[in-house]
C-alpha cells in the first residue's frame, strides 16, 4: 500500500482498497476504540494535552508514565503538574541512573575521555513498569529512545511531543516550510 500517493483517499466515502485492515478481530481493542472515537469527536476543539487528559477519563486511567528528555525538563515540569491534577503521575528522565556512555561504547558528543551520561530509555520502562503506570507518555525522546521505550514499556505508549531541536520540537515544520521541502529534500512535495 502507499496511501500517502493516493489523491482521491475514497477509503473516507467507504471504499476497502485491502482485505488485511478489515479482517481483524476488533473486539479486544473496542474499549480503547471507543476512547479514540469520542475525543476524536472534539475535532479542533482541544489541545493534543487536552485531548491527553480526556482520553485517559474515558479509559479510566488513574496512574500514567512520562518519559521525558532532560532538554525538556521544564516542560515536563508542567506536564507533570498538569497532568497531576487528574491522575497519578510517575515521570523519568532520560539520563536515569547516570550510566557512562563509555561503559557501552557509545558515541560521545563532547570530550571521549569526560563522564557523559546516555540517554536510558530502558531504565525509564522498567521504572514505570515497576510502577504499574496504565498509559506511558514519551515527552522529547531521542529517535531510537523513543522506539526502544515503546517496545519495553508494559502499558501502552502516546506521544506528546518528539524532540527537533532544529525546528523547535516540531518535525512537520519541515514539511510545512517551502525552503526544507526545496532546498533540503529536493521538492519531494511536487513528485
């Protein structure tokens, strides 16, 4: 399939272009579906943080994760506080348990001979895991942290926001900008 090619989308007016998306047993996943279905129903009217919150009311959520970058410390700060006000929160930072990237052989991006801590995505769910966290929240993982925590973490994963430090956390900007899409990416927007 390659439905980012496709110009017509007549899937949204009930066309099946595929057999393997329609012949799933549906039923184990209907109660987090119908979640998804009622805050998708606030179309344009929420924050994706907004419509965080809500989508854990309406599962029932009492105790959440967030796995955050130490680059957004503030800011998961204040997710963490916001998120507080309705939920139980645990929150781990990336560079938990202070381990030398060294003592892997991880590339170092100062001095190769100066303690430099690695960034511990598996640290970060084991610790929530060991918390029981129902839904985990990735805040500014690193590419690759980000998958490597997902595939540990026991309770399912959302993301909040990915890490582009380039574009402010905000990788579409890329995509959105005439220069990337020019001068970066060859125009891939008139292939």
């Amino acid at each position: 399939m390659k439905c980012a090619l496709c110009k017509n989308k007549e899937c949204r007016q009930g066309k099946n272009c595929t057999d393997i998306a329609t012949e799933i047993d549906y039923e184990p996943a209907l109660e987090t579906m119908r979640a998804a279905a009622e805050v998708e129903s606030r179309y344009m009217e929420l924050t994706r943080l907004e419509e965080l919150i809500l989508f854990c009311k309406k599962m029932n959520f009492k105790k959440v994760g967030l796995a955050f970058c130490i680059g957004l410390s503030e800011e998961a700060r204040i997710v963490h506080r916001i998120l507080a006000r309705d939920l139980e929160v645990y929150s781990v930072c990336c560079k938990v348990g202070g381990i030398d990237k060294g003592d892997l052989g991880l590339v170092k991006i100062r001095d190769p001979g100066a303690h430099e801590t690695m960034c511990n995505p598996l640290g970060q769910a084991r610790i929530l895991n060991a918390a029981v966290t129902e839904l985990n929240i990735i805040l500014g993982l690193c590419i690759g942290h980000d998958i490597l925590f997902t595939e540990h973490s026991d309770a399912p994963v959302t993301t909040l926001a990915v890490k582009d430090r380039v574009l402010a956390h905000n990788p579409l900007g890329a995509v959105y900008s005439r220069y990337y899409r020019e001068n970066v990416f060859g125009d891939a927007s008139s292939e």
